[in-house]
C-alpha cells in the first residue's frame, strides 16, 4: 500500500511506493568498477606530476616527499573571490558579482581510488580537511555559508574520474537553507529542543531504518527519505557547525562514512552518488535548533515532473529494506 | 564575470558563470530522433490494438471510429483512489495512506509522435483535456493539489516511448507549493499586486529573454532561469487557476507550446524535457496573488551535490544567450 511520509524537519511529503519497487539489489549498476581503471592517468590534472595544472595548493598534507591529499583552488568555478558580493538591482531584479571561494579536495594521489576504497587513514585525513578548509573559509567577512560536497560519477554530476570533493564559500544564505531552519526556529520556540535531536532519538527508538551505530554517530535510512538509499550519518552530540567535530569524533565518522560507502560499493556495484555535509550558516553563531550532518543520495532514479512541480518525491524502496539491505551486506 | 541572480518569487539565487558555458548549439543531443521509430509498437499499451492492456479510458476524443486521444488509470500509480488520505502518526513522525488519483493522457495513436510533431489540433486536444480533467480532478473533496506534468525521454524519467502526458491529484498541499505562494502573499500584501504579474511587466520591458510574445501568452527565459534552456509561458490574463482558461486562450497556448517545442526539437535536436503546469491548490478559491503557468526545463545538466545541499543552480548559459538562440530559430 502506497503512504505518505512528512519528514519531520522540512514538512515535505514523500510517497513511499513499494508496489512499483525493484528489489534494493536491482538497483546494483553494470558498469567498469572504478577501481579498475589504471592509477595514473598521465592527462589527468589532478594525478601527481601534474601539479602546475591547477593552482597553488591551498592546503597539503604530505607522506615523505609526496602529497597523499592536496586541496586547490577551482580552476573552473562557478564564483570568483576577486569579485564583490554587492546586491544590484536590475531593474526590478536583484543581482550580485559572483563573489565566492572554490577549492576541490584532491583525496589521493591514485586516480583509480575511491573513498570507499582507500585506507581509513586517508579518509581522516579528507575529514580532517574539510574541518580545516571548512573553518579558514569561514573566517572570510563576505561568506555566510560554506557547503561541503562530494560528487561521484558522470550520474552524480562530475566528468573527472579522480578522487575528489569540493567545498563552496558563498555570500548568499539561500531560502533553501533558510527555510530549514525557519521550521526548526518553529519547533525549538515551541517544544523547547532540537528537532533534529528529537528526530534522531524517535529512529533510534524505531529502529528499523538505523545501518549502524557507534558511540557519536549513528547511519541511518530516514523515515521519509526521498530517493532508494538516500542516508543520513547524524552526531549524536548537538551542534550546528560542523567545524565543532572533535579529533574523537573525526575518527569515528572516518570509519562510519567509509563503512557506508563501502556497503554501498559491494552492494550496489560502486553506484554513483552526491553527499553534501550541511552545516548552519557561517554568519551564525552556534545555534540551538540546528544540528550539522552528513547526507548521502545514490544517483539511481530520475527526478522528473511531479517532483520538479511538486517538491513530492516517489520513493519506490521502503527505507526500512534499504537499511536492512545496507545492515546485511559485511564489508570488515 | 559569473553573477548571483534571484528568483524574484522564491528568492532563491541562481549562479550564471557562462565562463564554464558550452554555446547553446553543444547541448544538441546525438541520438537518434523519436520520429524515425515504427509508428506502431505492438507491445506498447499505449498503441491501438492493445487497449485492453489499460484500465478503461476516463476520457477520449475520438475521430471517426477511431480514438486520437485517450485519458487512462495509470496502472503503476505511485497513488492510489481507494485509500483513506487521513493522517496518521508513527510515534513522532506523520504519515497517512497514499490515496491519490493518477491519470495518463495519451496524447496521440502514433507511437512515435511527440508535441513536437503532431498537428495543432492534436496539441490543441491534449491541452483541452488537461483542462477538463484537471476540472474534474478538482471536484474530488479529497483533493488538494492537481499537478499536470509531461516527461519527455528517458533523462527526464520515463521509459515508455509512446507520447504521453501525466496528472496526479493528491490531498497533500507540500511545502514546496505552500513555499512560493507564502512568499507571494507577503509581495501582495507588502505592495498590493500579483508579484507573478509584476515579473512579467519587467521581463517584457526588459525585453532580452522574451522568445515570442502573443495575444494572450508571453513565452520567455527568465531571469534567474536555473538551468539552460528553462522557459516559461506565462498567461498575461492574471488567474492563478489553469482550468479558468478559455477557448480562445486555449488556441493560443497551443500555438505557442507547440512552436516552442519545435525550437527546441531543431535547435539542440529532441532533447529530454520535463514540463509541469503550476497552478494553485485545488482547495482554494481564485487566488490574487498566485498565478497559473507552464514551465519547461530541458533535461541538459545535471544538477550536483552544492545543488542539493544549498538549492543554488549554476546555469552556465546566460537566459539572454539561450532565448536569443531560441528566437532565432525558424519553424514556420
């Protein structure tokens, strides 16, 4: 029987539809594994020895004399830290210089290497850098928003084969966000607490939908998820800025993500996915009713009309088989 | 020089980086054209012969003994009639049955038509139809939202290649359509208009995105489109109810859809689209403040994960750019 869920954050709707369902594992792509593919592509501007294709780094962490992870700036970004973020009208529409800072992470040096799978060691290192970029970004008197994303193959939006996710330093606070944490504004000035937190505790209590949990964090399917296998990795401890994650912390989100990403990998064939790691305005203090996370969706359906029109999303795989699917599948 | 735009109803911001930008021309798909397939398909419910294959038709129009236009049950509805639309909690959380009423228009007998190629008239019977079903929808006292759609190739969701349309009624009304219309009751009360209206008096002075212009309907890019090539129609009759439109009306969005669809079909070669007709919730009366349209939007990009986190589209290809290559183009 088809339902309706809210999502208990946005209020939006989704329709959970599992008589159209494939079953999670026919959702598992026919494609070339990554990891398949030779380590060094000579023409690749992230691969060693090609350095003077990007600019400068912003950021190295080094092993000997070599770079194991470099972060640069966006030869091709959308936003230029040279412009100036000045709202002009034109006409009776608004407008501004694309003022913004753009820098890739480059994850590793070997092109065929993926997060999911590189060693734990390396996906702390990542981590810890999008801590370290996320908060010098944040010190920039024109950014009030620094978002943190990964997209992973040509499905997810990204033509370059190398390991690597970005990070965007922007002036605006879109009402996509704004809108968010309007509604949590509501729910904390009338219940008295995080919603996310109350969220997080009523799926702990559910259970059904939770992959794993560790002592900080816990990965989980969420009750009105949008799309096949679309998971959340929540901190248990309260905060809104990302760049709060302790060194503890660090380590064990390095092995709660690596291990999704590693099931998601064997079980899925290596599917296409974005993450973005949300995280409260930069112009904003600490906040009470807004809790930073980490959102991953598997590029394996198409949003078409309806959800354009609509904002409703049809969600053919109940998340409770998702989560039970992803709990199943051993990847220690 | 990349630059910050906003969406004059929603606020949301769009970056416009043409830096990155292909020439319009570079998004023409290779592939082979819809038109050179069979014109029937014996094992396509959709096709004559296999009428039995579907729920029986809600409406037809028919030539001759003949029908050329058929409305059915979609039989893989991710809603359903017979379900109950009250909600229901699951501890914290809100769900409720997933009633709802999803239709299919088959728009033509031949199996490899599309709006694009089929006559006026034809165009002018699928547009006739959504009307007197989204009338009939409406009156359901269940149902609070009509969103007619059309996915067009496989980008664009859909794997059935005979021409066809979509409406879905559903009770829910979701954030994302009360969004708009909260921010345009703020506009209407703040200033005393419909800020729909408004952006049409300002698109049509600044005259530069505007693709044709008629009697009744203007046809254009707007300012903050979000993607390449995402256009509007906009009635210049303001009714925030699209079943308000009438005879005369009618011929003309015929007219002009048809002649925009066939500007895409040659300028950047049949492309995927999805397109959706917005108009206000059934539940409400005649509205000031909201006002009807159709939007198209061109399956050419994909939208990534800084999208995804922050709601914020980079269009690399200026409006101006894309309706100067639309107007161009000759399919008289």
């Amino acid at each position: 029987m088809p339902q309706f869920r809210q999502n208990f954050i946005t209020n939006e709707w989704v329709i959970v539809a599992p008589e159209r369902a494939k079953r999670p594992d026919q959702f598992a792509k026919e494609h070339e594994q990554r990891a398949k593919r030779a380590v060094h592509d000579a023409n690749c501007p992230f691969c060693p020895g090609n350095e003077d294709k990007t600019p400068p780094a912003t950021y190295v962490v080094n092993e000997g004399k070599s770079w194991r992870l470099r972060v640069v700036p966006n030869k091709f970004a959308a936003v230029n830290p040279d412009l100036i973020p000045k709202r002009e009208p034109v006409g009776k529409f608004l407008s501004a210089e694309g003022f913004g800072i753009a820098e890739v992470i480059i994850e590793n040096p070997l092109h065929n290497q993926s997060l999911a799978t590189m060693p734990i060691d390396f996906m702390r290192d990542v981590l810890k850098t999008y801590k370290e970029r996320y908060a010098a970004l944040a010190t920039n008197e024109h950014v009030n928003l620094v978002t943190i994303f990964k997209n992973h193959g040509p499905k997810a939006g990204t033509s370059l084969e190398h390991p690597h996710s970005q990070i965007i330093a922007t002036p605006v606070v879109p009402p996509h966000v704004r809108y968010l944490l309007q509604q949590a504004i509501l729910y904390h000035d009338t219940y008295g607490n995080c919603p996310h937190c109350v969220m997080l505790e009523e799926e702990l209590k559910q259970k059904d939908r939770i992959i794993f949990e560790g002592k900080h964090f816990v990965t989980f399917c969420s009750f009105a998820a949008r799309t096949p296998f679309e998971t959340r990795i929540f901190p248990k401890r309260h905060s809104s800025r990302f760049d709060s994650i302790t060194d503890e912390e660090l380590d064990e989100l390095a092995y709660a993500l690596r291990t999704l990403l590693r099931k998601l990998y064997a079980g899925l064939n290596d599917p296409d996915y974005n993450f973005v790691i949300s995280s409260s305005p930069t112009s904003d203090g600490e906040l009470h009713y807004e809790h930073w996370r980490l959102v991953i969706v598997p590029k394996l359906t198409t949003p078409a009309g309806f959800e354009i029109g609509t904002g409703v999303f049809i969600n053919t795989v109940p998340p409770e088989d998702c989560a039970k699917f992803l709990r199943d599948i051993n990847v220690e």
